[in-house]
C-alpha cells in the first residue's frame, strides 16, 4: 500500500513535535512543510520533505490527502483551510480560536465537501477528550463538563498557593519557566478558556456555541488573600470553563471559581489540565494530563492524524468521523440569568456603619450572606472585608455589588468571584 | 433506514441497564431478551421484545446484527459466543473472564468471519478507556498502564483508612451496601483485577497476555495496622493493576501496593475507578471514574453498540473498528525477576537478637533497609515488626522472607506488599 501523502501548515514548536512522531510511520509521508522563514535554522531534519514559505504549495497539491494546520490564528488561516476543504482534503487542526469562532462554518463546508475536520488537541492539549465525549460516551446525554482547561493559569494559582506569592510574580515565574507566554492576555485573560469551552460546549450538547456570547473573567485580579482566605472557607481557587445544559438554555463561561477542596478538579495542580464530564447513564468521570507543550499536544495531533489515515480507504467514512454538530448557532445564556454563590472581598474605611451598609445592599437585592471575615486594618485606615453569599440570581448580586461600590464606607472593590455549584 | 436488530444475553443488572438505555433508541431494536427464568417478575417493559431462555433463539437469528453479552461467565457462553461470531454476528460484551481467558480465540474466530468484537464495559466499567488506549493515544507507544480497577477492593481499603476499622468490618459493610458481592473471592483475592489488567496490558501492548502469567495477590491479609503504618510511611495502600513494557517482557500483575500519597491514583477514592497511562509521547494521563454499578457499565456497553451501529452500513469496517492485538499469546515476566521495594510485618518474640537475625537475613540475600518501626508487645511476649527495603529483586526478598520465616526468633510474617515504583 502506497503512504498517504500528509502536509504540515506551520513548524513552531507542536509543528516540530508532529513532523518528529510522523517521521518514522510507515504509513504516512510528510510531503510538504510549510514554514514562515525558511531560512531559519531548525532542530530537525528537513531532507525528506519538500519546506516551503508558501502554504498555497500544500493546499494546491492534489496528491495531498491529510492537511495539518498547526499555525494558529485565524484570519489568513481560515481563508486557506476554507480553500483545502474546497480542494477535498482532510483537516487536522490543533487552532482551538479557528473552530471556536469558525466551527460551524468549517463543518458546514466539510460536510459539503465530504471531508473530515478533526480537533482533539485544540482542547487539553494531549488528554483525549474528544474521542471520549463522541465516542465513549455515546450513550450519554451529557449535563454537563467542567474543566481546568488552561495549564498557565492552573501553574499560576498552584503556585501562588504552595508559595505565598503574589500574582506578578507567580507569573513572571512561569514565564521564566515557558509556562507562559512573553504576552499572556490570551491565557490570563481567560480566552483561550473561552474558546476550548466553546468547543466542549458545542461537542457535549451537539450545536455550535458563539464564543461572543460565553461570559469570561481572568484571574489578574486574584491576590494571595484571596487564595488564603478561600483556603479557610474550604476552597481552592482555579480557572475554570463550564458548560451546562439548564433549563433556560446553554450556560457556557470561563471565570475562576471557589471550589470545594474535596472536588475532584481541586487536586489537579500545576500546569496539569482536567476535565470533568457528567453523564445521564455514566455519571461523573474525569480526565487528567498535560494540557499543552510539544509532544503532548503532538500527540493529539498524531493521534487525530492515524485514527484519519487508518480509514481513508473506507467508502464514505467521512460522516462516521465527524462529530455531530448542529451548525445552526446557538448563544450561551446571558450570565444574569444564571445563580452562583459569590465569595467578595473589599477594601472599607474603618468606620463604624461598614457592616450596616453591606447588610442594607444585600437585603435590598435579596442576597443571603454565608460567612463574612473582616481582616486587619491597613495603615491608611482601610479594612479588607472578605464575604461569602448563599447562592443568589447572578442580577441580585451585581446590583448589591454596585450599591456597596457607591457607599462612601466603600474604598474599592477587590474581586468578586463565583462558586463551583454541585449539580442538585 | 430500517432500525438494526439487537439481541442481549442475559438480564441481570447491567443487562436491564443496557436495555433501558437501548429501549428509545431511534436507530435499534432490541428484538430478543435471552433470559435464564422467564418467569421471574422484573422490573422492566418486556413487551415490544421476545423473551427466550434459549440462547440460541437469538444466535440462530438471520436478523440479529450485533448480539449483546451480559451475562458473564465463561463455559458455555464461550461457546455461544463463537457460534454467534460464526453466524456473522458483532459481539459486544461486558465479560472481562471471557476476553482476558479467551481473547485471542476470540479475536481471531472474529478476523476470520470479518465482525467486530467491543468490550469497553469489561474494564473500568464506565470510563472510556478502551476507546482511549484505542483512537486518543495512537500516536503514543505505552510504556505502563497502572489502575485501581475494582471497586470493591477500593471501597474497603478506603473505609479501613477512614474509619480505622478492619479488613472483615469493612468487608461487611461493602457487602451490606451492595458494593461487595455475597461470594466477594474473585474482588478479594485480585481476579477480578487479573482479568482486566490481561485486557489492558492486550490493549496497550498489542499482544495478547496470557492470564495464567498473571501474578496475583488479594487483599485480605491487610489490617489497619498496615494502613495506618502506611501512611506513617507517606503511602496508601491501594489494589493496583500493573502492566509494565520492560527489557526483559510484559510486567503484568494485579496486588496491593504502597502508593505515593502525593500520587493521582493514591487519591482514588471510594468505590471509583483509576488508570493512569503513561504513553511516549503525551506523558502520563489518568481517567477516573465509576467503575461498576448497572448506569455506567450500561454506558460502557450501549456506547460500544452506538459506535458499532452508526458505522455497519461501512463496507470493509471491521478491521478498522478492531483492536489490533496480536493473537500470539505472551507469558508475563514471572514476578521473581521483577524489581521492588518492599513493605514487611511481620510478629518476633520479644528477646534480644530478633534485629540481627533479621539483619543477617537481608544481608545474605542481598536487601537492603529502608525503615524499620517495631510496634509496643502484646500479651503473649509477641513485637509486631514493620519495615521498608529499598527496591531489591523479587527473588533476593522471597530468600530474605524464608530465612526470617525460619527464625527462631519468628512467630508470624503478617504481610508482605510492594511499594509502587515510578518509572525512571
């Protein structure tokens, strides 16, 4: 049997990871490379696949039957994977913004075009969550999935934790430690959560999720009190991406929240991802591993890649393969509608009246207080007080939130954050 | 698209699971029930399918394209199960004893008759770790596969911690609870984990194991001493499933062992099932979850028959759809060549010279000391003894073990258990 001819858009660090596991398989040839500097010296051997700066060379190569899209971004990216699906060939892609923005679109015209799209590494890096949520769970109507989806941020609040350090420098460890980017805002600011929660969303439930519509909250605002206080409450502070089916409709978010310490998702530590899937037949499962870095992302890709060329020769296998997306968009419920406990902490003048404030805003918009903690006072005559609610209407709470801001007992607010609800 | 016909054997308590899931499913019929008393009231509709107590109403039936095993055991089913294969039939079985006494018969009766052979539900009941080892890591070579994967075991060893009750107490309650069966030998003594530790290491290393290679040790001989000396130690005491590619072969074994506490399994709880994969290139992934119970392993098995039902219309599919296992049967390395450190009890009268035979004991087998506790002297002059070696050879300690037994100074070896090992 001839080798399948496969093409590599991008050789950046997954890229390399790709081409090194697909080297040596004998049922696969890497025919074409395409690199943005092909003069760039590289830590791989190059002699048995044709490099070029132009992507076009792969796309437009009929003999090309398996494309590998590991550049990331979208724009231009998009444009050229529209044109391989129109050219007949199979995707690979590891770019979790491309399917979470342009999902719909992309299946939409693979189905046309009776090609496969395949994603596992754009979500959990090396975990096979995909296959597991289309295929071994089957069986199930999932209710909901709830991941530590983003090994920066995870490495980032383990770390602030275990060593009582601030945020700045939690990161700027990472960074030394290539656990985070030179510019972090994707991963910080909880994007990238955002749009691996948008695909598990729309794989779980079935129709694609519009990822404007996912509520999102990074954690640069989170300090060690925070993580300390949590602690004494019984939680553990971690990024989370949640997607759940409720009444009203999809409830899909990426934000930090308190879990409880006992949660399975609370142990997993470092640059670690999981993912918790809960079942109507099989209950709740896990998945732990390493949720990005070269060979464990390449492994997915590969994966995809094998799984792919293991069956091209099966007549109309494409449909089989698909995951089967609704590619009508559906939109996440408005995050006002749903309900959370909230723990908060701010900054008061150290008056008397503070407590009386608090009490009238909550009483106002209906929110029930759980525990409230007031801390030290700082030199400047301002006390941190840290509280938690009972769960309350996501709207109740922000309106309490707006009229404590605008008390004059009120120096500043700190952070507000959610609670990790047990399914009743 | 007319629906295709099922046929299930067996009705116990997965069985009715399976056959509530399939029972509004748009794309099957369940056409025939095989029951062992049709007499007997249940708890079920039996009305839109036939009821036999003859198996081979439903083998023997053109229409049948996928027959379901829950019925366990192995004698005739065994034999069932080949005719059902001859006729043409897809199996798809929970039946761990089966595959792992009977795989490779299985497989290649199968190959020959081009149909498909799924047992995701055979092990790790719910979680999808077959589907896993199978499509997710592909692109990996699997080095170990090491698992807590009976329930039962886990729910005893994990009340025994709790609560500091013993091995027949917690055994009792687990029985009372319905996690422990009224003749709980095969969950005690580790066959049940033998059986699926064959599978998992056919799984990972593409051949199969012969069960019978498979060394086994239970866990009844373990007292909360052990456990709370244990954890002293930094360990939990947990029934593992090991399968190891080593130099020298496949390390294939199911018995207790000291856990690192810090490691994933070690915080396993309950009656919850463990694997952790370590693979070539994703590194280690560990998928948790509910491994028996009648909703998951229903899952297990119903997502196999989804799987198989959305792609019978594919010609030629079988191969795909197969595990690749090689039908030559491999013998595990015997447990004497394999590498430990050790956890010792063992009872000494309490007279001068027990530490220097015990001394000269490892010393001539060459085993050296980790950790030694000697614990308070009972009534009758008796000093319970507990150590920790350093890794030795198997063989080295078993020499050590029979010298000590043979000691004067020796009432009773209590236990003696294997430390986990991380790979190097």
């Amino acid at each position: 049997m001839s080798k399948i001819a496969v093409g590599i858009i991008g050789l950046g660090t997954v890229g390399t990871g790709v081409l090194k596991l697909l080297m040596d398989d004998p049922r696969l040839r890497v025919k074409w490379v395409a690199v943005r500097e092909i003069k760039r010296p590289r830590d791989i051997d190059l002699s048995r696949t044709r490099v070029t700066d132009n992507p076009l060379d792969v796309v437009n190569d009929p003999e090309v039957e398996i494309l590998i899209e590991v550049a990331g971004g979208v724009g231009p990216i998009f444009e050229l994977m529209r044109t391989a699906i129109e050219r007949g060939k199979h995707i690979v892609t590891a770019n979790k913004e491309l399917i979470a923005k342009h999902g719909a679109e992309i299946f939409q015209l693979a189905q046309r075009n009776n090609v496969t799209v395949l994603f596992e590494a754009a979500v959990g890096g090396g975990i096979p969550l995909i296959s597991t949520l289309q295929r071994g769970l089957q069986a199930n109507r999932i209710s909901r999935v709830a991941g530590i989806l983003n090994g920066t941020t995870n490495y980032i609040l383990t770390a602030m934790e275990d060593r009582r350090i601030g945020f700045e420098e939690a990161l700027a460890e990472a960074q030394r430690l290539g656990f985070a980017e030179a510019n972090p805002r994707d991963d910080i600011e909880g994007f990238d959560v955002a749009y691996k929660t948008t695909i598990l969303a729309s794989l779980a439930f079935g129709r694609f999720v519009d990822v404007e519509s996912v509520y999102r909250q990074g954690i640069s605002d989170i300090t060690d009190l925070d993580i300390s206080i949590a602690k004494e409450f019984g939680y553990r502070i971690k990024m989370i991406g949640l997607a759940e089916r409720r009444p009203e409709g999809l409830d899909v978010r990426a934000h930090p929240m308190l879990l409880p310490v006992h949660h399975l998702l609370a142990s997993v530590e470092g640059a670690n991802n999981a993912i918790f899937i809960s079942g109507s037949a099989v209950g709740d499962v896990m998945l732990v591993g390493p949720g990005a870095g070269q060979m464990p992302t390449a492994s997915a890709v590969v994966g995809d890649v094998i799984n792919l060329a293991s069956a091209l020769h099966l007549p109309d296998f494409a449909p089989y393969f698909q995951p089967a997306i609704d590619c009508e968009h559906s939109r996440a419920c408005p995050i006002e509608d749903s309900e959370s406990a909230f723990y908060l902490r701010f900054e008061a003048s150290d008056t008397p009246g503070v407590i009386g404030n608090l009490g009238r805003a909550f009483e106002t918009h209906n929110v029930s207080l759980h525990s409230l903690l007031q801390r030290g006072v700082t030199r400047d005559g301002a006390a941190t007080i840290v509280l938690l609610t009972h769960p309350t209407r996501e709207a109740g709470f922000a309106g309490a939130l707006r009229e404590i801001e605008s008390q004059p007992t009120t120096r500043r607010i700190g952070i507000a954050l959610r609670v990790f609800r047990q399914p009743a």
